[in-house]
C-alpha cells in the first residue's frame, strides 16, 4: 500500500512541476506516388519523458513504437500519433499520406455494340477523374473527346483504343480497350412464286432468334423456316437478333400465280 501511495504521490508530483505542458505532432501530411515507402516524423515537446509512442494503423508501420516510421500503404492512409509520458498525459495528432491516384484509371473493360441502331458506349474506367491528370485517347477518331477520362465511342469497325494518363508528379500508364462492333447477316431469302392453296416455307439465316410479321397465315412464325400458306401476295418481313443483342429486318415476298388475289 505504501508503495502505491508513493507512486501516486511521484505522478502527481511530475504533474505539477513539469515544466511544460505534454505536446505532440505528427508532423505534415504527405504525398507520394504509387509503391513508395515514405516515412512519417512526429515530434514531442514539453512533458516528463520517458515517453510511449504508438503510431495507429500499426501494420502499415515498420516500426509502431518509434517517433519516425517508414510505412508502406496501398491507398491514401490516415495515422494516429498518441504519445504518453511518465504522468500518463496523453496527446494524440494525426497526419495523413495521399498516395497518387494514377494507377486507379485505367482505359475500362471492353464493350460491343450494334452496327445497325446500336447505341453508342462510354470508355474509361468508373474511377477516372481529371483533377490535375491529362489524357489522351487514340485514334482519336469515332470518340466524342479523345482527352476525356470517359469518352463516348462510336467506331464503325472493331477498334482498339489506347488511353494514355499523365500525372506531372508520377509520370503516366496506358492502358487498352476494345469495342468491339456486331454486325448481323441476316437475310429472309428469296423471294417466291406459288400457286394458290400451296404452302411455302420461309428461309430466314443469320440469326439467333427469328420473328416474321405478318403473323397471318403463317405457322412457326418465331422460327427461322416457317411455313407460309397466303391467300394473296404477301410480304413478309423478318426480324433476326443475334446472341449479343442486335437486330436486323429483312423483307421476303410470296407471290400467288392466281392473278385474282394479286
């Protein structure tokens, strides 16, 4: 019991006659490029040492213990310095280190769209942002604005697209991406000559899914080869979509022999 009166005694002793107050810093914020370890540098005034030092996320840190510390971060990372001295007064600050953002854009995934009423699609990766980068797209043909983050293409052909970003603390990356361009064969045959009462049967190609209009007197109309038996001439028209979306009409005729029902 002494002993801990001692104790008390000796911390409330520190408290009173320190000369300063316990202060700490830890130190400016710091900004770095992609896959450097910088080191981080607090300081301590004031107090009664010895002191205990404690940097927090401590696994970002070499050495958690130590005033200065190298640290090795994926992203941008917020420490906390907390210092405490022999009177147990605590202080805390904090310092924060921003990596570069560079190495988060990127030219995206690829895309595809239709050759025939496909509607344009974006480029560049979600995360791309101007701030102080500048890009560069080529060929700068078929895009809206080729020093954009996320341009809009509109190539007629398959294009590969090369994105170059350029930061002027870290240098630059590229990056590729392809939009890719579908194009649907798709053809409803010849037309045909029959007589009246007679059944023919369509010959639709280049599709995945078929549908034909006029839907009357037809059978297995959601198919590629329906059979057709008309009344009169009659033009039907095929709609063929492929397995990425896209579509194209095509237009067959059967004609009647009977000159009556012409």
């Amino acid at each position: 019991m002494r002993l801990v009166y001692l104790l008390s005694f000796y911390l409330l002793f520190l408290r009173l006659f320190s000369q300063t107050t316990l202060i700490c810093s830890a130190g400016n914020d710091v900004f770095i490029c992609p896959e450097v370890s910088p080191q981080i540098t607090g300081s301590v005034t004031g107090g009664s040492p010895p002191f205990s030092i404690h940097w927090e996320p401590a696994g970002f840190c070499n050495n958690a213990s130590s005033i200065f510390t190298t640290v090795n971060i994926p992203t941008s990372t917020t420490f906390t310095l907390t210092v405490i001295d022999a009177a147990h007064d605590t202080c805390t600050d904090v310092v924060s280190v921003f990596v570069n953002d560079i190495y988060k854009f990127g030219a995206g995934p690829d895309k595809g769209i239709c050759y025939i009423g496909g509607a344009p699609v974006t480029i560049g990766d979600p995360d791309n942002y101007q701030g102080n980068y500048t890009y560069s797209w080529l060929p700068v043909s078929d895009l809206s604005s080729p020093a954009s983050p996320n341009p809009i293409a509109t190539p007629s052909v398959t294009t590969t697209f090369t994105l170059t970003v350029n930061s002027p603390a870290c240098g630059f990356i590229t990056d590729e991406v392809t939009v890719f361009v579908y194009k649907i064969d798709a053809d409803a045959g010849p037309n045909v000559t029959i007589n009246e009462g007679e059944t023919t049967t369509l010959n639709g190609t280049g599709g995945l899914h078929y549908f034909w209009t006029p839907t009357v007197a037809i059978k297995y109309f959601t198919t590629a080869n329906p059979d057709a038996n008309p009344t009169q001439t009659t033009t039907y028209f095929l709609q063929a979509m492929d397995d990425h979306g896209c579509s194209r009409s095509e237009e067959h005729t059967s004609e009647l022999q009977s000159h009556s029902f012409i």
